[in-house]
C-alpha cells in the first residue's frame, strides 16, 4: 500500500472537516427551525438528534485522523 503525503493527508483532513462544518450549519438551521415551531416536532427533533450524532462521530474521527496523520 503507498503512503500518502503531507500534501494528501492535509487535504483529507480538511475534507472531514468540511464535513463536520457542514454539519454543523445544518444543525443550526434545524435549531432555529425548531425553535420557530409553536408545536412539539417530532420529525424535527429527531433529525436534530441524528445531526448531533454526525458531529460527534466526525469529531472523534477528525481527533483520530490528527493522531494518525
């Protein structure tokens, strides 16, 4: 197997943490979203929830990429 370089490490680190960027936009909208309702969402909550989930997933993989790289 080859071995990335500096330059290809750099970028994929960078693309997980444009991933968790986006995420983390997303995350807002749903909040303001979710605190526009007048009514309980379930459906709105629920994916505030798989969204928090994302985040944390990508921020331990961006910990263990920065580790590794």
């Amino acid at each position: 197997m080859e071995k990335l370089t500096e330059n290809e490490k750099y970028h994929a680190l960078l693309c997980v943490k444009y991933v968790r960027h986006e995420l983390s936009t997303k995350l807002l909208k749903l909040e303001i979203e979710y605190e526009s309702h007048t009514h309980y969402d379930a459906e709105l909550e629920q994916s505030i929830g798989q969204t928090e989930e994302s985040i944390a997933f990508y921020d331990a993989l961006i910990s263990k990429l920065t580790k590794m790289l």
